[in-house]
C-alpha cells in the first residue's frame, strides 16, 4: 500500500511539473505573439505618420507660387508667417474615432553650428538643389570633391574612361561588378567606385545629389558647397573662402534674385 501511495506521489508530481512546463511554454509563446503584434501595430503606425508627414508637406508646397526658392519661405524652415510657429514639428495625428496615432515632425540637417558643433535643424524639407550633382559636375568640381585619383575613379564611373588598374579591381571576387560607365542612381553607389571609403564617402554625402539638372540654387546652397564651387573656378583659395562668405552674408538680407550659378 505504501509503494502504491509513494508511486502515485511520484506520477503526481511529474504530472505537475509537465503542466507547470506547458505553462510557461504557453505564456512565453503568448509573450512572443503580444510583442508581434505591437510591433505590427507600431510599424502600421510609423506608416500612416511617415505618409501624413509627406502628404503635409506636399500640401504646404503646393502653396508656394513664386519662381525662386529660398530658405526663409514656409516649406523650407516650417516657420508660419502669421503664427509665428513652426507649423511641422510634433503635428498631430489622429484616426476615425478621434484617437491619437502619434506625432510626426518633417525636418532636415542643415548644417553643423559653428559655437558648439551642434547639428543645426530646420524644420522642412532640403532643396536637393543646394547641392553638387555628382552625375553633372565638371571634373575640376569632383577634384575639390575627392582626393586624387578617387576623383577621376569616380568620372571614369559615370563616363567612358578608364584607369590603369581599373582591370584589376573591377569583376573580381571582392569586387565582382563592371565599371558602370554610366549616371549615378544614387549617392550611395559611390561605395562601388574604386578605391572609395566610408570615412571620403561621409565627408562629402551632405553636399552631394544625383537630382537636378546640375545647377546651384544660391538660395539654399550652404557655404561649404558654394566654397567649392567658387574654389574650382578661381585660383585662389582665400578669394573663394571671401566670395562665398560674402554671397551667405548677402543672402541673410535677402534672396538672390538672378540666374542660378552654373
């Protein structure tokens, strides 16, 4: 009787500890499927604020009716005229029944503050013409650019030249892609030219597009590529550096009314 009793014990236990295993399986899946679904439903989220933050936008510049394009107007610096606030950061969204979604704010880098180092944020959008664009640039412009030879790797990219050497990097194992001889899709595919860094490829990124038709809009352009610009076309680097001082200096009055810089 008392084997009995101790073998019932024993079963009982190894019932309770195979039920106690099932529960916490179950709770763990249960625990897995709540985070799944709360990132589904935090991702549906990001979706309809990143696309209201776009359709905002797209609205705003939809009001802008003049024929230049200039850093102090509303869709450039998110600065209301009459409100005086900036009427794309932190805009509500909300869905059928009133609930909020979340928030959304439309901004861009515009530069690096030189009093503290700081990112300078504006809230808008960045005129793709205040950059070079990489696919027009002349070759003097991508030699102020990117250090020598890169500069010429990256024309020969974009062009139909070539490189001694050129035969050795391209369509090889590490490198197992043709020389493109042809424009930019975009500015991230300058890591497949020859010779490109990350460290060369994240100095220049921020002054560089494939938009455009390869002309500088004065209005927006910032000094570090109006800089350039000026550097490739007079000798003197100090005459650059006063040029483009003075070019941002007379903007901060008003807006250059005029061809843009070629």
């Amino acid at each position: 009787m008392k084997n009995n009793r101790g073998t019932i014990l024993i079963i009982t236990m190894w019932i309770m500890a195979i039920l106690a295993l099932l529960a916490i399986g179950i709770a763990f899946r249960m625990s897995l499927e709540l985070k799944l679904i709360r990132f589904d439903t935090n991702r549906l989220k990001a979706g309809y604020l990143a696309r209201s933050g776009i359709n905002y936008f797209l609205s705003e510049l939809e009001k802008d009716n003049n024929n230049f394009d200039a850093l102090k107007e509303t869709w450039s610096n998110g600065s209301d005229s009459v409100s005086k606030k900036f009427i794309f950061e932190g805009v509500p969204l909300t869905d059928d029944t009133n609930s909020s979604i979340g928030t959304f704010t439309v901004s861009y880098v515009s530069g690096i503050n030189a009093e503290d180092g700081k990112s300078q944020y504006f809230y808008g959008a960045m005129d793709e013409e205040r950059k070079i664009n990489i696919n027009k640039a002349s070759l003097e412009i991508l030699k102020k650019l990117f250090p020598e030879p890169l500069a010429t790797y990256v024309d020969n990219w974009r062009g139909n030249g070539t490189s001694p050497g050129d035969e050795g990097y391209y369509e090889i194992p590490e490198h197992p892609y043709k020389q493109k001889h042809g424009a930019f899709n975009s500015i991230e595919e300058l890591m497949m030219v020859r010779d490109m860094t990350p460290e060369v490829f994240l100095s220049v990124k921020d002054k560089i597009t494939v938009f455009g038709d390869g002309r500088i809009n004065l209005n927006t352009v910032n000094f570090d590529v109006l800089k350039i610009l000026f550097e490739s076309a007079v000798a003197d680097e100090g005459a650059a550096d006063e040029l483009a001082t003075a070019m941002i200096a007379y903007r901060r009055n008003d807006s250059v009314d005029g061809d843009d810089l070629n």
